[in-house]
C-alpha cells in the first residue's frame, strides 16, 4: 500500500510529528466550516424555496376564492333569472301606461287596467335580469330576488318607513279645526 504524502515526509524526516499533526487538525477544521458554510446555503436555498412555496400557495388560494365568488355570483344571477322565467306574470297589452324608474330613467310599460291596480296596490313588482327586460312577478317573489340580486327589483309599490316618519311629521297640525267656512 502506498504512503500518504505526509507519512513519507515524516519518514524522510523532512517533517515532525507536531507539525503534522497541526496541520491534520486546520485541514479537519477546514473541512467543517466547509461543511457548515454548506449548511448554511442550503438552509438559506431552502428557506428561500419555502418562501416561495408559500407565497404561491397564497396566490393560488387567493385565485381559488375569486374563481369560488364569480361561480357562486353566476348561480345566484341563474336562480335569479330561473324566478323570473317561472313567475313572470302574462302581460296583456293595455292602453295603460305604467311609469317607472330604472337607474334614473323614466321607463314605461303599457298594461291594462286589471294589471296596473295589482302594481300599484304592491301584489305585483317589476323586475329585470336582462337589461331593457322587464317582468312582473308577485311581490313576495320579488322580495326573494331582492335578497340574491337587490340591483334586480325596479320597482315595488311600498311605502317606505322614511316616509311614514314624514306623513307623521306633518300631521301635527290634525289637532286644529279647520273653519268650514274659509273662503279662499
């Protein structure tokens, strides 16, 4: 078996123990700050791939959650559109026009007389899903909409609890007798 270099010097007596024995002892620590350096870089590749991992974990389940909200919109818009299909009201064309407002709009649909009491009484509302596509669907189902798709529900023949507050505000002067005989 061959000699290491280092075992020939001593040999040859070019070299002592002590000295070879010094430098064995900075070559093994050489090689452990190597292997601790090492260590660190790749614990540092590491952390970094984690980091990584994580961050498109947390896109993608952001992406998920948007993809989960535009689906559960879109079912919502269908049941929506479903109940209109289902409980739209037959619209005989009348020579009543029924005025409404629809995003700041005057819109006008002509009804006869039976259909424009029932709107309103409030028993019936007006509705759309399509835009220019008005229903008339029964109230409750109306409220059902309003509670998916309020932007759905144009127009709903109640009175609003804002205006009872009025209506009563200005009844304060009922207490007082109005003369029969003013003249105007």
């Amino acid at each position: 078996m061959a000699l290491s270099l280092q075992e020939q010097l001593l040999k040859a007596g070019l070299a002592d123990k002590k000295k070879a024995k010094k430098i064995k002892q900075e070559k093994h620590k050489q090689v452990k700050a190597k292997q601790r350096s090492n260590l660190q870089v790749e614990n540092e590749a590491k952390n970094a791939a984690d980091a990584a991992l994580a961050a498109k974990q947390e896109k993608d389940r952001q992406i998920n959650e948007k993809q989960r909200k535009e689906r559960l919109r879109k079912e919502i818009i269908a049941q929506v559109a479903n109940l209109i299909n289902v409980n739209a009201q037959a619209r005989r064309k009348g020579n009543l026009v029924l005025n409404f407002t629809d995003k700041n709009l005057v819109k006008r649909m002509y009804v006869d007389q039976n259909t424009h009491k029932l709107v309103t009484q409030g028993r019936l509302s007006i509705v759309s899903c399509v835009a220019d596509v008005y229903e008339l669907v029964p109230t409750p189902v109306a409220d059902k909409i309003k509670e998916r798709v309020p932007e759905s529900v144009i127009y709903q023949a109640t009175e609003l609890q804002e205006d009872k507050e009025s209506n009563d505000d200005n009844d304060w002067y009922a207490d007082y007798d109005i003369p029969d005989d003013l003249v105007w």
